[in-house]
C-alpha cells in the first residue's frame, strides 16, 4: 500500500525538478505519475502594463513517473484531478503525452489566474 493518493501534493527530493511542487496522479506500488510546476510565475507589481503581467504570469508544468523515494508528501491535496489527461498510456506515446501536457498546462494556469490555491504556486522559500 501506498502513502501517496491521488490529488496530494508533493515536493521532489532529488532530481532535475528537486524542490518543485507536483501534484499526485496515481500511483503503483513505488512507482508514482506526478503532474509538476517546473517553472514558477514571476512577481507582478503595478507599475507593469498588461503585456509585462501576461508574460511574467506564465509557468511550465511537467509530467513525469518517479519512485517514491525521491518524492515527499505533504498534508495538502488538490481540487482539481489530473486523471482524466494524464494516464500510462498517454505517457508511452510522444504526441499523447504533448496533448496530455498542454490540457494540464491551461487547467493550472486558468486556476492560478482564478488565485486559488495561491500557494501551490509559489517558490519554496530556500
């Protein structure tokens, strides 16, 4: 059994994206599909025009299988479920997984443009 459920959130240990938060998808055994932020939106402050708060609000997300040694849960979850985009197969083929990245990518920027959960989005402070 597994202490990683759908929806929770986690932070990566070890790796390329060490320190970034994911978001849970589902989970074999050791093995678990996450759905991360690899890049975080920039500050926006008033004095910026609209075209400088667009380009600065924008985030890259990332979908990717590890073990889950190298993945620490916490005790916060997240509304919205990414299972319907994302699954094994849609990881095996190339423009499958591309698709399956962009649906994620607009879900999570439309909820930070909403401002919930505003602390999924933001940088760990170390």
């Amino acid at each position: 059994m597994s202490i990683f459920k759908s929806n929770t959130v986690c932070l990566i240990l070890q790796g390329r994206h060490a320190g970034k938060k994911c978001v849970v998808v589902e989970a074999h055994d050791n093995l678990v599909t996450v759905v991360g932020i690899a890049s975080f939106p920039r500050v926006i402050r008033t004095n910026m025009n609209q075209k400088q708060a667009e380009r600065r609000s924008k985030l890259a997300t990332f979908i990717k299988v590890y073990h889950a040694i190298h993945l620490m849960p916490t005790r916060y979850s997240h509304k919205q479920a990414f299972s319907a985009a994302v699954n094994s197969k849609s990881l095996k083929e190339a423009n499958l997984k591309k698709a399956a990245l962009a649906t994620v990518q607009t879900k999570l920027q439309e909820e930070y443009i909403q401002g919930s959960d505003s602390w999924l989005f933001k940088k760990l402070p170390f």
